[in-house]
C-alpha cells in the first residue's frame, strides 16, 4: 500500500471556485458526507468548463464522461461553511483530462480535500471517444499543472 499523500496548498491550484456548503451536505457524524465531496469536484470542473465556453451540456456534440475518481480526506468540512474549490489539469491526453480538485476552507492554506477525476471525452450520440476540442483544450492550457 503507498504512502497517505499530504494536503496540497492553494499555490498548487491554478482556478479557485466559492461554494456554500447546504444543511442537508452534513450526515448524521455531524460533517459533510463524503459522496458531496464528489458533487464539489463536478461543480467546480463543469462551472469552470461552462464559464470559459469549452462544455455545452445540452447540446454540444463532445461530452465528458467521468471514468476514474479518487479523493483523499484530511480535515472535515461542514453546514454552514465556505468552501473554496481549487482546479488543475494534471495530465491532458488526446481524449482524456486528469482533473486535480482541492476543497480549502475559507482561511486554511492547507487542502481538506484533495481528489481527481479522469473524464474522457466522446462523441454525444455514438458514445466514442474523440480527440480534444480545440475549444477545450484553450480553456484548459491556463489550468495545466
């Protein structure tokens, strides 16, 4: 088994995104159930994906479909509370992205959360993978780690 990973910092995210943490993201232990970490992840890479023109989720002709994901948890996060999600690329393929995510709070320099989704891109109607948008891959180049 390999080594828990440590926290990231903030310097080590290139887009940072504000979430609201909402009373029903807390379990019954009190702190935010780890299946929200997972929604957080998706808010912040299809927000950014959104803002910056590169995803059309109703009707572009590429999707991303999540074929991989991972999260590590160092400090727990709870209702009410600021987060602030932080985005990189860590690897970007001819079909597929490594998004990086942190969840922060609002003062901690250190991650409380740090995970990764791997989305490979593919054609809306037949469902197979195609090469990069062009579109896509401009948005990103600011996020590449």
């Amino acid at each position: 088994m390999s080594a828990r990973p440590l926290p990231l910092s903030r310097a080590a995210f290139a887009h940072f995104q504000t979430i609201t943490t909402r009373w029903m993201d807390n379990d019954v232990y009190g702190h935010v159930n780890n299946v929200q970490y997972y929604s957080f992840f998706d808010t912040v890479v299809n927000g950014y994906l959104i803002a910056n023109g590169a995803l059309d989720p109703e009707r572009g002709a590429v999707i991303g479909l999540v074929v991989e994901t991972h999260c590590n948890y160092f400090e727990p996060l709870r209702f009410p509370q600021i987060v602030e999600a932080g985005l990189r690329v860590a690897h970007l393929g001819t079909s597929s992205v490594r998004y990086e995510i942190g969840l922060f709070e609002s003062d901690a320099d250190a991650a409380a959360a740090q995970g990764h989704f791997v989305y490979v891109y593919v054609d809306r109607a037949t469902r197979r993978p195609v090469l990069l948008p062009e579109l896509l891959r401009t948005a990103l180049a600011p996020l590449t780690a």
